[in-house]
C-alpha cells in the first residue's frame, strides 16, 4: 500500500517540484528558504497525499499547501521574533530574508517583490509568475476572487511604484 502511495506520488506531485521551487523562491527571496519551504511543502503533501482526488489539479493543490505553509513559517518566525526580543536578545533571524541571489533586472524585480506585503506578494506570484486564473488563486488564497483581483492590482500599483522609482535612479 505504501509503495502505490509513493508511485502514485512520485507521477503526481513530484513534476511540480521545480515549479513550487520557483514560486517558493519567489515568495521567500532566497534561496535557503525556499528549499526549506519546498520541502516542508511535500513533506505535507505526502503526508496528506491520501486526502488529494485523483484527477484534480493536482498544481493548485501544492499551491494552496505551499501558501498555508509559507504563512505558518511567517507567522512561527514573528513569534519567535517576539520571543527574542522579550528575553533581551538582538539577533533575529526573519524567515523573509533580503539576500537575492540572482542578479541584474531579476535582482531588482525580487527584491521589489520582497517589499510587497505578503498577501500583495502571493496574489502576484501566483498569476503574473505561475499564470493560475483568478478562480484558481481564490481557491489557492481561500478569498473571494474580488479579493483576488484587488490584491493583484494593488500589488502591480506597488510594484510599478517601486520600479519606477528604480528606474529614475538609472536615468541621468
């Protein structure tokens, strides 16, 4: 039983790997992060992998699981972060880092991204970055698809802002 569960798995879920990765990537900012968050992704999706319906989008699925856990790690490190600073500490290390790894114009639009409000951030990556349907991101986002059309045009809204911003910089 366990073995059909690990093939069913490994032809299911696993092609999205690279596409969680980026999305991760996205979300997070770096590269450790995401591989964290990856991994706790299908880690819970092999865990839970009997409640997914065969036949269903088995993409927005992981999604929804890589949205959920995204927002756990956030909010276990503001906790922590709190907990830190109320027993005098001063390192605190913030899930979202702001190291990019990558370089140029990508840099840039990263760390534009990283500056978004995560719910802004999310809504963004999963349909200008990853293409899902308003429809799609409102189940993946569990919000109403008008919600989802605000944060995506907000987000653009805050995106542009900040890129213009960068891009006056460039100009003489």
């Amino acid at each position: 039983m366990e073995d059909k569960k690990r093939e069913d798995f490994k032809h299911t879920a696993v092609p999205y790997f690279n596409i969680i990765y980026n999305s991760a990537y996205r979300m997070t900012g770096n590269k450790a992060d995401a591989e964290d968050l990856v991994q706790d992704v299908f880690l819970s999706a092999y865990k839970s992998f009997h409640q997914f319906e065969s036949g269903t989008n088995c993409r927005a699925w992981l999604f929804k699981i890589l949205k959920n856990t995204f927002i756990n790690k956030i909010k276990k490190a503001g906790r922590e972060a709190k907990q830190v600073r109320e027993l005098g500490g001063s390192a605190v290390r913030e899930f979202n880092s702001s190291t990019p790894v990558d370089k140029g114009l990508d840099e840039t639009i990263q760390n534009a991204l990283n500056r978004l409000p995560e719910e802004f951030r999310m809504a963004i990556v999963l349909c200008d970055v990853e293409g899902f349907s308003y429809q799609e991101i409102s189940e993946i986002m569990e919000c109403p698809v008008g919600t989802v059309r605000s944060r995506i045009s907000r987000g653009r809204q805050l995106l542009a802002e900040d890129l213009s911003a960068y891009s006056r910089q460039l100009l003489p």
